[in-house]
C-alpha cells in the first residue's frame, strides 16, 4: 500500500512541476537573450516571441524587450538607457533612463522595423516617446523662426529700397 502512496507522490509532483514549466515557459519570464544580435530579435519579434536586446544606434545604447502577449498585439519596451558621450544635456534630460511600451498589432508585425523608430511609434506611449516628440517640435520651431527671420529680413529690405 505504501508502495502506491509512494509512485502516486511522484507522479503528482511530476505533473505539477511540467505544469509548472509550461506555465513558467508559456509566461514569457524565461526571455531569449540575443545580446547585440539584431536577427536574432527580429527573428523573436516577428513572431511575437519574448527576447531581449541591447543596441546602439547614433552611438546611444538602446535596450529593446519583447514582453509576452496572449492578445492580438505584441508588446515591446523601448528603453534609452545611455545618450551619447557629449551629446547636449537636454537630450539626456529628455531621453536618458526614459522608456516607451508599443502595443503594435501582430498583423503590422511583418512591416515593423525594431531599429527604425518611426515603422511603430505610433503603437507606442511612455516618457521616451514624449521626448522625442518634444524635440521633435523644438527643432520645428527653430527652423520655422529661422526662415521668418529670413523672411523679415527680406521684407525690410523691400521696404527700404521703396523709400
């Protein structure tokens, strides 16, 4: 009798423990880590799979996570995490230690370039995003007081030749 008691332990813990794995696997905890290897992250990407990756780009370190999803979208953090040495302490203010979380649609998946921000910002929301933004319209409002500037320039000179 303990003899049944003894296998029937084992076979309870056995089952518990692939239950276990599966769930643990199922989950996304366990995330395919493929250091600096960019195919190796698109591979995981397209398919929606958890992975995780460290990149530089305009010689800023990126990291890039693809977080497990059970819906119809992927998920995938962004996070700047150093600018560049020597870049304006405003960018570093904006964007350093700044993250962004992009639910993007898994049947976009196939157009998405992970290394090119603007093929899924719009999938995207979080303090990186905001910076970029930000900066985004600073370099538009210098540029557009820059050419009314000109603008004004010319228009005084107009005037003047007249009087």
């Amino acid at each position: 009798m303990q003899r049944g008691l003894f296998r029937n332990d084992y076979l309870m813990i056995l089952g518990l423990l692939i239950v276990a794995g599966l769930v643990i696997y199922t989950s996304g905890v366990l995330k395919k880590d493929c250091e600096r290897d960019k195919l190796c992250f698109q591979s995981y990407f397209q398919e929606c799979k958890t992975a995780k990756l460290i990149t530089i780009k305009n010689d800023n370190v990126y990291s890039y996570s693809v977080e497990s999803s059970f819906s119809n979208s992927c998920n995938l953090r962004v996070r700047m995490e150093r600018i560049a040495l020597g870049a304006d302490p405003h960018f570093e203010r904006l964007l350093e230690d700044k993250e962004m979380y992009c639910n993007i649609p898994r049947d976009t998946l196939a157009e998405v370039d992970p290394d090119n921000f603007n093929t899924f910002l719009d999938y995207c929301s979080g303090e990186l995003k905001e910076g970029l933004y930000e900066l985004v319209i600073e370099r538009m409002y210098t540029l557009v007081v820059k050419e009314l500037h000109g603008i004004l320039q010319q228009s005084e000179r107009a005037l003047l030749e007249k009087v």
